[in-house]
C-alpha cells in the first residue's frame, strides 16, 4: 500500500501531528484467594528482605529477622498504602473502557506499510482518528466534544514540552483518558533541527527527547502509563536515515505510526479552506490508498486549529457509512 508522502507536522514549524491510541489486554480481571494472595504477600515480603539484605546478610540464617525485629515491635501494625484507582489500564496507554478497541502501534504500523499483504491483516474495516501536537486550550477541548457527539475513540499523540503540555495543561490528557481515547508520545520539544540534524534522523536525541516526554506523560497519567506508539514529529516519511532511529525506538518498546489520511488542516494556503472540504480530503486520501481496511486519519489540536473539529462530524459519518468501526492505537 502507498502512504502519501507529506511533511505536515510540528506546531512550532507550520507543521501538525496527529494522535493515536492504546493496545488490548482485554480487559481480563483475575480473581485471587485469600490464601493465595496471603502467600504471594509473604513471598514478596520476603522478597522486599532479601532485597534490603546487607552485604553479607542471608535470609537463611535468620540473620535478618533479627535485626527487623525491633522495627516490626515499634511498628507492629504495617497497613499497606492502598494504590488508587490508576487512571490507564496499568501497562497500556489507555483506561480499562478501551481496552476492546485498543491496537498494538507495531500492529498497526504493519497494517500501514504492508497492507493486505500483511499476514494479519483485518477482514473487517478499522478507522483510527489521530490528533497531533495538543494538548491545546482550545482545539483539544472541541475535539473531545466533537469525538463525544460523534460517539468514537481517537488518539491524541502529544507533545509533552512547551508547546503542548506546556500551555495546554495536563488535566486535558486526564481527560482524554477518561473519555475513552488513547494518549501516545509525540515529542518533548518537537524540534526538527536537533531530531534531525541536515534532515537525518539521530536515534540518540530521538529516544532522548522520547524519554523525556515519556516522563512528562507519566508525571500526569501515573507510573502505570506504557505506551508503545510513537510518531515522529514531521513523520517517519518526511526524513532520511530513519533506520537507526527506528531500532532504537523499538529497543524502547516504540513503534512508529504514520498515516495514510489527512484532512489538511496543516496545509495553509494548499488545503481545504471548510469542513465539507476537509472531509473530502479524507475521502480523497482513503481512495489514493486503494479503500483500506485500515484508514489513519491524520488531524491537529493544536491552539487555533478548528477545521479538523467542525469537519469532524462529517469525517465520522463517511467512514461509518462505509463500514469502518473506530479503533485506538496502543
Ligand atoms: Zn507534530
């Protein structure tokens, strides 16, 4: 399958991003006994020990009871601290609702790149809704309410720095998680000059700036916040030498994802000037791809960007009335 080739990303450069979701575990709940669960909290306590061990200290010879045992008679009642309700799903980038229409970024990146020659590739027809470069005061806001009365999912990928989070603010990634959406990294600094340097990728500031907006992110959706999606600022098909860069992405348990849709909104004087005109962009961009099975829609929340909202009723019911239901990228 083809992937159009545009440039269109980065709120500092003229450029936007776009937003994809989280991966399934299917929301599988385990059940475990009061005996049991009493022994694995006598295993990992004992673990906790060994682990506290001195130099030279051994479990075996009692060693260590001894020297707690003051500590346990002056404290002799440990309540553990209850963990909150985690906002994601712990290890995914998504709450427990989504975790039915949640995909792997690797496995959609395959769908991308091989099309239906890929081996899993989907019988059924799967749209994912991607915004780039939020959160923003004002466009992540309308998009949200756009997405709720539309009734789909989408996938903010963000920047965690200045421009992003930075001026957006952190409840709106909260709330995109609670709503249903799946929240992946974009960039910290979305800064095309030091990612790359003479239009090369450089893998070390690409996992460095990854890091640390992997940080930003997990400051506000909590520890258990495990995205593996990824998309380079300005896209994986604007630069050269990306293999570097895409090995040590997935040596961090990243996968890249671009898009084969847009509706323009990052177009400027070249792309649509109304809704009904960004809406046909996208069915443009889904007829260039020979009709997918899986359609990425390319879209920005950035301050000021408000066409990819007001097309966005538009853009849903199009895809709906051609049989694709509405995923999120994990
Ligand atoms: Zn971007």
């Amino acid at each position: 399958m083809s992937v159009r080739r545009t440039d269109r990303c980065g709120a500092r450069h003229g450029n936007r991003g776009s937003d994809l979701g989280l991966s399934s575990l299917g929301g599988v709940r385990f059940r475990i006994a009061p005996t049991l669960a009493a022994l694995a909290l006598s295993v990992l306590l004992g673990a906790s020990l060994v682990a506290c061990a001195p130099p030279g200290a051994s479990p075996a010879t009692g060693t260590l009871d001894r020297e707690l045992e003051p500590v346990a008679a002056a404290s002799p009642v440990k309540t553990p601290t209850p963990t909150p309700t985690p906002l994601v799903q712990p290890g995914t980038n998504h709450a427990a609702s989504a975790a039915s229409y949640a995909y792997p970024a690797e496995q959609v990146n395959r769908w991308l790149v091989q099309g239906p020659a890929a081996e899993d590739y989907p019988t059924s027809k799967i749209a994912f809704l991607t915004f780039d470069d939020g959160p923003s005061k004002d466009a992540t806001p309308a998009a949200l309410k756009a997405l709720e009365t539309a009734g789909v999912p989408a996938t903010f990928f963000v920047i965690s720095g200045a421009q992003g989070v930075g001026t957006g603010g952190p409840e709106l990634l909260r709330r995109e998680v609670k709503e249903g959406h799946a929240v992946c990294v974009h960039s910290y600094s979305h800064d095309y000059s030091y990612l790359y340097p003479g239009r090369h990728a450089n893998p070390d500031h690409i996992v460095s700036d990854l890091n640390k907006a992997l940080g930003v992110l997990r400051e506000t959706l909590g520890p258990e916040y495990a995205p593996t999606c990824f998309r380079y600022p300005g896209g994986h098909m604007s630069w050269n030498s990306m293999a570097g860069a895409d090995a040590a992405l997935a040596a961090e348990g990243f996968a890249w994802i671009d898009w084969n849709a847009m509706t323009g909104d990052a177009e400027g004087s070249k792309g649509p000037s109304t809704p009904a005109e960004a809406a046909g962009m996208v069915q443009s961009g889904i007829a260039y791809a020979e009709h997918p099975n899986v359609v990425v829609i390319l879209m920005h929340d950035t301050m000021g960007k408000t066409l990819s909202n007001q097309a966005l009723p538009q853009v849903v019911a199009d895809l709906k009335a051609q049989g694709y239901s509405f995923g999120v990228i994990s």
